[in-house]
C-alpha cells in the first residue's frame, strides 16, 4: 500500500516531470512494453493510465508521440519496474519495486499519467456512463415491452360528455356515418360506465439512468503501490578498513560519487578515493609506519530485495595507487629509510544499501582482494623482515550519502 509520505513524493515526481509544464491538449503515448510472466500486458497498462486522465491516448504509427518505456523483472518475489518518459537529453527514468507486478503496474501508469497531466487523478476512475435509451434494459435486466396499438384497449370515457345511444354505438362499429341507424327511433340515453371500469392502459415504464453501486460502507480500496523515488546520482564518505596489506589494518577512508545507471538489475557504478595509515607498528628491532592512497572503481548490481528499503548484491572492484613504508628508529636501528611502491589490486565483494527515505542512503561492502603486486618491506642491518604482501587480502567498507 502506498505509504502517506510518498503521496507528497508523487506530487513533487509530477513537478519534476512536467517541468512546469501543462498539456493542453490530448498526448500520444508510444508505449514499449516488456514484462514478466504474470504480469499485465501493455493493454492493462494504457488503461490505467487513462483511467487517470482523458488527456492520454495510444499513438498512431505515424503520429507524433511521447515515448514510454515500460521494463518489470521479477526478483525475490518481488517485482520491481523502470519506466522512461521521452527521450535523449529529455527523458526521465524512474524505478519503482513492489509485492505485486500489477502494484508496480498501477505506479508506473501513475507516473505517466502525471507526466501529461499535473492533474491528473492519483486513483483509477471508472468510465463515464451515458443515459439508457429507450431500447435499453430496464433496471431489472428485462426489455421494455413493446406495445401494439391495434391491440391497445379505447381510451377512457370522459365522464362530462354526453352519453351515445345505442344505436349510434353499433353504427359506428358498422362503419355508417351519422349518429343513428336508419328508420330507427330515438333510443333512451344510458349512462356512460364509470372510468374504473375500464382497463387501465399498459404503461410503459420510463427509461431511467443506470446507476452504479456505491462501494460497501468498510470495504477496503484496491491497494495503491509503494515505491521509493530512487535518484541516480549519489555522493558520500567512506571509511575503510584492510587487512593483510600491512603488518597491522590500515583504517581510513574518503569520499566518492556514485551513479545508478539504467541497466537493469540495480547497476551502479563507484568511483571513491582513499586514504589510509596504520600507525606505529612494532618491527621488532624498530618499528615502521605504513599509509596507503589508492583511487577505486567498483560496479554492483542490487539483486536480491529481502525488505523494501533494503537491498544485496555483488561487487567487482579494481584500484590503484601506492603503498608507503617508513622505518622508525628503535633499540637496534639507528639509520631508517622510506619506500613507495606501486599499489593494485582486484576485488570481488558482497554489498548490503539501505535506504533512508527518498535522500540517504547507506551501505556496506566487503570480502576478498586480490593484489597484482606483492613487495616486501624489511630492515638491512640488522636483516629482518617487516612485512610481505600475500596473495589474498580484506578490505571492509561502511559509507553513506545524499541521493540527488
């Protein structure tokens, strides 16, 4: 069901949209439609949309139109949907995730909708219905009964009129003009029978307008979706923990700028600069210090949606930079030196994102990297070995940022 707080997040998603700007006019749509199975189809689609508006239609082949891409992919039982209005340097993408496809469906027509029109209604409205006419069923479902005029019973006796005589009845049924037979006399007047007496004529009953129930006073409403407005762009802070480069984790951090692209999946791309020290270690007959700065590229994909704000998927990442280390003087060394090496590596990580309403998000990531080079770090006189870079080290990373 759609939360409160993203109606108001609908209504700022139309400003956006429209950029201020109010058709007059009906829009062609020129829909491209791709779904999963059990899904609505792109008719269903349309209708929702026109269910909100009247100024929305299909367009023609050779019409000019607005472009609506329509894509829903199924995962984690969840279905979740990207919809793009126009196109080049005009188009506007936005996702949308829900329980349901036709929740994520019914999202996706609301946001056109209001793409044509800022005025749009937030809920489906039903057709308009015109009056019956008079060849419509009754309310009952029954045809009207035609009536036969031959077969129709005389109209009822005006009471003020004067009574007919007898024989002047029968001619006219004979068909011969004047008011009494011929060589007939007279007759004495009889009273007219009572109106009552006679048959009522078939009335035909009225062409009244259909009308539609009204809803069960409690009955719940169709469920409106709820979604969070994602943003593509994302910029943040870092801090950073690695193992195995340096004899003790290097701890740092710093900031990078992250972009949702429209791949499908949840693609996202990063790119982060980093910083990091171990402080003072102790080497035994002196001790040493190590920093490293490194310039970092990963690319994830948000595959699994366990909650709504909430979302996992894998990472590959590459950096580069340099590895510094730094003797420091102790009982047995007197005479230290420095040295900066070449920094690279490849990592494969796990990433979990939350979602903090429509603006922050936060994120963690980590798991195994791979360092394509490998020195080690040592004291000459006397020989000792401070550290050797292995095969495989750690890195562990906690950021959080403002969507825009």
């Amino acid at each position: 069901m759609l939360h409160p707080r993203w109606l108001a997040a609908v209504v700022v998603l139309a400003g956006a949209l429209t950029g201020g700007d109010a058709w007059a006019e009906v829009q062609r749509l020129r829909i491209a439609y791709e779904a999963h199975d059990g899904c609505p189809d792109a008719a269903a689609f349309l209708r929702e949309v026109t269910a909100r508006t009247d100024l929305a239609r299909a367009a023609a082949a050779d019409e000019a139109a607005l472009d609506v891409r329509v894509r829903i992919t199924s995962s984690g039982g969840r279905s979740r949907g990207r919809i793009t209005l126009g196109r080049g340097e005009d188009a506007r993408v936005r996702e949308v995730d829900g329980s349901t496809c036709g929740e994520v469906v019914a999202a996706l027509a609301l946001i056109t909708a209001l793409r044509v029109d800022p005025t749009a209604s937030l809920d489906p409205q039903p057709p308009a219905v015109g009056p019956r006419s008079s060849e419509a069923p009754d309310a009952g479902g029954a045809p009207a009964p035609a009536v036969d005029p031959a077969a129709a019973p005389p109209p009822a006796a005006d009471p003020t009129a004067p009574a007919q005589p007898a024989g002047a009845a029968q001619s006219a049924e004979a068909g011969v003009p004047g008011g009494a037979a011929p060589g007939a006399g007279s007759p004495p007047q009889l009273p007219a029978p009572p109106p009552a007496a006679l048959p009522a004529p078939a009335a035909r009953p009225a062409t009244a307008p259909i009308r539609l129930p009204s809803p069960v006073a409690g009955a719940s409403r169709s469920p409106q979706p709820r979604w969070p407005v994602e943003r593509p762009w994302t910029l943040g802070v870092q801090g950073s923990a690695a193992s195995g480069v340096a004899p003790e984790a290097l701890l740092g951090g710093g900031p990078f700028v992250e972009l949702r692209a429209d791949l499908g999946l949840g693609a996202a791309f990063r790119v982060a600069a980093e910083v990091a020290a171990t402080g003072e270690v102790d080497a035994g007959p002196g001790g040493a210090r190590f920093v490293r700065g490194i310039g970092r590229l990963d690319a994830c994909a948000d595959l699994f949606r366990p909650a709504r704000r909430l979302s996992l998927g894998p990472c590959v990442g590459a950096e580069g930079g340099f590895l510094h280390g730094s003797g420091l003087v102790g009982e047995a060394i007197s005479d230290v030196e420095e040295g900066t090496v070449p920094w690279a590596s490849l990592g494969l990580l796990a990433r979990v994102t939350a979602s903090l309403g429509s603006l922050v998000r936060v994120d963690a990531q980590g798991g195994p990297e791979f360092p394509l080079v490998r020195r080690s770090f040592v004291f000459e006189h006397p020989a000792q070995l401070i550290h050797e870079v292995p095969a495989v080290t750690w890195t562990l990373r906690v950021g959080a940022g403002l969507s825009l």
